[in-house]
C-alpha cells in the first residue's frame, strides 16, 4: 500500500507544525511531501505534490480559512488544527465536518491514516 501524502500548511502557529513534522516524520504508512508558502498556494502546492491530506490551521468553531473554503471540493482530505485550542477537524468533498476532538502531534499520524478509509 502507497504512503498518505501529506502536505502542510503554513498558516499552522510554528509550534504546532513543528510538532505535526517531527511526529510525521516517524510515522509508519505517512509521507510529508512539504509545506505550502501560504494558504493562496494550496491549491497549486497540492497539484505539484499530488498531495492527499492537507493539515492546515482554522479558527476557534473549526471554520476554514476563507481561500481553502472556496476551493474545497478541489483539495484532498483536510485535517484542521484550531490554532488556540489544538483541536482537529477533518474536512472531506462532501464537504464534511467531522470534530476529531483534542489530538496531541504523535495522534495527527493515526487520525491521517485513517482518513484513508473515509471515502476511499
């Protein structure tokens, strides 16, 4: 089976995607394939990695950042990480919302692995 190809954000506060890189790092069945320069380049980051999970911050209440709003039926499976409580959301095509509750680093890899299985 083919690693979940993970692109990260850059919007995510430092520390928190400090955190997600070193715990990605190690994970088993998880590639970081690298860092958008800014939410406006998602799209394009996402295109050249062939990316299928993007990891991005959102805003207390778990709402996206309003450029990957507009174009999330064209992105992969997002994973939201509020930057004030470091809670994760998980964003499909549908568009689905589903809270993941609080999550440490080591827990983004399990949480990426199985958004595999959602809507393979």
């Amino acid at each position: 089976m083919a690693n979940v190809r993970v692109l990260l954000a850059s919007d995510l506060p430092r520390l928190v995607s400090d955190m997600v890189e070193r715990a990605l790092e190690h994970a088993e069945g998880v590639e970081l394939v690298g860092r958008a320069p800014g939410i406006g380049e998602l799209e394009d980051a996402v295109r050249r990695t062939n990316a299928h999970v993007v990891v991005l911050g959102v805003r207390e209440g778990a709402e996206l950042p309003d450029d990957a709003a507009r174009w999330i039926d064209r992105l992969p499976r997002l994973i939201g990480i509020a930057h004030q409580s470091g809670e994760a959301h998980v964003y499909v095509l549908r568009p689905e919302h589903t809270s993941a509750g609080a999550l440490t680093a080591d827990e983004v890899p399990q949480l990426i692995r199985a958004l595999q299985g959602v809507n393979a």
